[in-house]
C-alpha cells in the first residue's frame, strides 16, 4: 500500500510539474511576444532567425552609407548650382565690359565685382561636408583642393582617384568627385593654330586682367569662355543628379530586401497571440484541475474504508 500511494503522489507530482513547466514557457512566449526564447527551444529555427538578422544588419549598413553619400552629393549639387549662378553673373560682366560706351574707370568697378565672384567661386569649389572632408579633391579628403601658387597661379591639389562604396552585395557607388572633373577648363587656339588648355580659374584671372587693362580681345573671349566654363559646371551638375538617382533606386532596392526579411523574420520568429493566449488558457485549466484532483487524492487514507 506504501508503494502504491508513493507511486500515486510521484505521478501526479509529475504531472503538475511538466503543466507547471509548459505554462510557465508559454507565458514567457506571450510576455516576449516570440515563438524561439532559447536557441534550446528550436536549433533551426533559432538558426534561421541569426542568419535573417544577420542579413538585415547588413543591409541597415547599406542603408546608412547610402544616407551618407547621399547627403555628400546633395551637398555637392547644391555648391555647384551656386558656381553656375555665379559663372552667368561673370558672363553678364563680361558682355557688359566689352561694350565700347564704358569708360576705364567703369571697367574697373566690373572688374572688382568680377573678382569677388572669382574669390566666392573658390571658396565653393572648397567647400567641405558635415565630415569634414573636401567635396572636390578626389580621394585627399582632408587637402584643400584649390590653393594660390608663390607664382600667383590657382594650382589644383588633390586627385583623380574616385573612391567606390559598398551599398549592396553586389553594387558599388562612387563617394568622391575629383575638382578638375568638376571645375572643367577650356582649350584656347591661338593664331598659329596651336591648342593650349587653360585651367578654370585661370580663365576668370585672364578676364579680370582683360577687364581691368581694357583689352577688347581677352574680354571678348571671356564671353565665350563663361559659356564653357558654365557648360562645364552644367555637365558635372548632371552627374550629381545621376548618381543621385542611383542612390534612390539603391535605397529603394535595400527597403525592399528589408521588407521581405523581415516578413520572413517575423513568420519564423514573432508569436501568434491568439493561438498562445488560447493555448496558455487551456493549460492554466489543465493545471487546476491538476491541483485539485491531486488535492482531493491526497486526503485519501485506508481507515477511511475500514469500517
């Protein structure tokens, strides 16, 4: 009878415990609002789920570098709109002083103008970002890419080098803009028919020094050089808006991939409450009635039949 009763506790003691310990990992599943709480739980599952946030993290990455350039070409597009508003403020100079009607002292109140315009369009051709670093000296972020020469000249110092970004497992874009990709020159032919090329800010120095000597020759050329200049500036201006328009179909491939993942994730990962709740309900009662057909057993005793 002894073994007997013993065996009968054990069992329901053991009953109750593994209700106990049921409830007790649904409720924790509730509380979290996921299916996996432990790797223990579901190895592939908890597998499927590291990979999937593995991915997603990858792709936050990309996310925040195409942020980055993106705010870097912004900045860019928004300085060289601004040298292009200044170039037809230097064309509208230049047509001006050519006019045979202005007296040198007139020219001389152009050519102070002309060379503010000259000294506002190189502090934006050395325009920096929020970083820190130089928009237009190639991959010399921190080297200021236009600087006076001890002969006077403007000398450009930094590199051709465009340095590429990861923004996809399969996709790159370029971050840096070199500035005599940007700050594009011209090609003079003189009278023997010889080429030479003249470097940007060398053809506003030659205008000023045309406008304020009264040289009919250079200020007529200067006309047609602020058109080239301007052109110039245009042509990287479209560049900007091009790689701009990458960066948005990229950012839009990324939300997408994200999109799916974590669609994916969370079919794997995330709870069914109401299927918890009603299962957690369903144990909490198989739980009770535990307690109390155990309670009622309990208080069994053999003299209770021995009459």
């Amino acid at each position: 009878m002894k073994i007997s009763t013993s065996h009968l506790f054990d069992r329901s003691v053991a009953q109750m415990s593994t209700v106990q310990s049921d409830l007790a990992q649904t409720q924790a599943q509730v509380s979290a609002s996921k299916q996996v709480l432990n790797p223990s739980d579901a190895p592939d599952q908890a597998a499927a789920i590291q990979r999937l946030k593995t991915v997603l993290a990858k792709q936050d990455s990309y996310s925040n570098t195409l942020t980055t350039v993106q705010a870097r070409l912004e900045g860019e597009d928004t300085t060289l709109k601004s040298v292009s508003d200044l170039l037809i403020r230097s064309k509208e100079i230049a047509i001006q002083s050519a006019n045979d009607t202005l007296s040198p002292a007139n020219r001389q109140a152009l050519k102070v103008e002309l060379k503010g315009v000259r000294d506002q369009i190189l502090s934006l051709a050395n325009s920096k970002d929020s970083n820190g670093n130089f928009y237009f000296s190639g991959s010399r972020l921190k080297q200021s890419p236009f600087a006076q020469s001890p002969q006077g000249q403007m000398v450009y110092q930094g590199d051709q080098t465009r340095m590429q970004v990861q923004v996809g497992d399969q996709r790159t874009i370029p971050l840096n803009r070199s500035g005599s990709e940007a700050f594009v020159g011209v090609v003079r032919t003189d009278a023997t028919g010889q080429k030479s090329t003249r470097e940007f800010f060398g053809v506003l120095d030659d205008l000023i020094a045309g406008i304020a000597t009264s040289d009919r020759s250079a200020m007529q050329r200067g006309v047609g050089e602020m058109d080239n200049l301007l052109n110039g500036i245009t042509l990287s201006q479209a560049n900007v808006g091009t790689d701009l328009n990458v960066v948005e179909q990229q950012q839009q491939v990324i939300d997408d991939t994200k999109l799916t993942l974590k669609t994916t994730l969370s079919n794997i990962e995330d709870l069914d409450m109401a299927e918890a709740i009603t299962k957690m309900n369903k144990q909490m009662l198989s739980l009770e009635a535990s307690q109390s057909s155990f309670a009622k057993i309990s208080q069994l005793n053999l003299f209770n039949f021995i009459r």
